[in-house]
C-alpha cells in the first residue's frame, strides 16, 4: 500500500546497489594491468648511440612528474630500456606588456626537462630513418 511509489524505487536501487557490491568483492585478477598516465611527454630532441656513448632522449614534462614516473611511463608504456633520468626545473619566461593606458604582467607556466639515458641495446633513436619507397636516391641508381 505505497501512496507515491517512491518506496519501491528505491527499494529497486538498494538491491542494485547491493548486487553492484557484491559483484566488486568476487572481482577475479584479469592480468597485468597497467597505469595509463594523462601526463603528456613531449619529445625535444634525441641522439643514437655511438661505441662511446648510449643512446639519449630529452623531453619535456610536467613539473609534477618525478624521475620514477618518466621511467615508469617509457618502459612499460613503449618498452624502452632506461637507465638513468635527470631532471632540471625551468621558471616560465615573465613578460611586460605595453599597453596605451596600462602595463600587464604575464607569466608562461613552468616545465620541467627529463634527460633520459637508455640502454646499450637501444643503438638507434628512431630519428631519421629511412621509409621504404620514399628514399629519393632509389630512382636513380
């Protein structure tokens, strides 16, 4: 005998809620799972390895992200061998804006450079290498 039938809705919403809980307490291990980060690594430039020296790369990150995040995110996201990351903070260049009636200050934000050392095994960078059929050379030999 409900009046406004708001009763059995919620009624119906505590047993969802109860069968949504006891779903979460069963959940069954799926595998390996990973942390996508929305941390964004820029990449500013990068060198191969020569006999003398490993292969680098430096990016630019978020002033929040630590060293074990940047080798975190290379070597489980793309699977790079990292051996070493150094980190340097740079202050967001400050400007003077010239107005007619007034003077502005602005700032750009802060960032951070992470200059990654990868592994002997990693001997090429990526960088310049050549696309089968785009060589420009092929034609004419």
């Amino acid at each position: 005998l409900h009046t406004n039938g708001i009763e059995p809705i919620s009624n119906m919403m505590f047993a969802t809620v109860r069968a949504m809980a006891s779903a979460t307490s069963q959940r069954i291990n799926l595998g390996y799972r990973m942390w996508m980060p929305t941390m964004p690594l820029v990449l500013l430039g990068a060198e191969h390895a020569t006999e003398t020296t490993p292969a680098r790369a430096v990016f630019r990150v978020l002033p929040k992200m630590t060293k074990h995040e940047v080798k975190e995110y290379l070597t489980k996201i793309y699977d790079l061998p990292v051996v070493e990351v150094r980190t340097q903070n740079y202050l967001g260049k400050r400007m003077r804006i010239l107005g007619k009636r007034q003077i502005v200050y602005a700032k750009r934000p802060d960032y951070k450079k992470a200059f990654v050392t990868f592994d002997n095994t990693l001997a090429d960078t990526g960088l310049g290498s050549i696309v089968p059929g785009m060589n420009t050379q092929e034609g004419k030999e």
